[in-house]
C-alpha cells in the first residue's frame, strides 16, 4: 500500500511563505498523479492542487498564482510552495494519490497520512 507523510507546516504571518513535502513511499512513483488537499476543522477536505503522470496541473482558484504543486521522482516526493499566504489558507494540509486521476480529483481514498498544520496570522 501508498504511504504518504507530509511535512513542513507551520505557524507563519500573513504574506509570508511555506514550502510542504509529502514523501511517497512506492515504486510506482512517476506513475501516479497527485493532489494536495486541505482540509478546516467541520469542513470537508477540498483538494487546491494537483499533478498528473505527465505534469498537467491544476489549482484551485483561491490558491492559483500563490501555490506551485511540483515533484521529484529521484526523491519520491511531492512538494507545495506555498507564497502569499492568507489566513483563510489556515488548515491541516494532506497530499494523496492514485494511477486513477478521477479518485485524485475525488478525494475518495482509503487511507490519508497524517498531515501538516498551516496556520497564518493576521
């Protein structure tokens, strides 16, 4: 089974920047796609980025021209940089994957790491 472990949360001010990682552990690494999502407490999880096989990418629109979704394959890791924050990016964050990019975009897994915690002041 894919294991997912997220890092590089933190507690910054309004503006400024944070750098996520999420390491994967598989073989099959360059074969999925991949969707960052965060998620407030008594809300859903809502995906804000996502990378396929190939590198297409899509954002969601209040993080678009803020957040980078990228990956290395040599490190089997996902990163999100993350500028411009806003307290509203306030959440624990979670990256996933699938060789399906419907269940990406779903959100529809069966198990999630543990997360990271972003908290942005104002």
């Amino acid at each position: 089974q894919v294991q997912f472990v997220e890092s590089g949360g933190g507690l910054v001010q309004a503006g400024e920047s944070l750098t996520l990682s999420c390491a994967v552990s598989t073989s099959t690494f360059d074969n999925l796609a991949y969707g960052w999502f965060r998620q407030i407490p008594g809300n859903q999880r809502e995906m804000v980025a996502f990378i396929s096989s190939g590198g297409t990418i899509h954002y969601k629109e209040s993080v678009a021209g803020r957040f980078t979704i990228s990956k290395d394959g040599g490190k089997n890791t996902v990163y999100l940089q993350m500028d411009t924050l806003k307290p509203e990016d306030t959440a624990v964050y979670y990256c996933n994957g699938d060789f399906i990019i419907a269940t990406v975009f779903s959100g529809d897994f069966a198990s999630w790491g543990p997360g990271t915690q972003v908290t942005v002041s104002s």
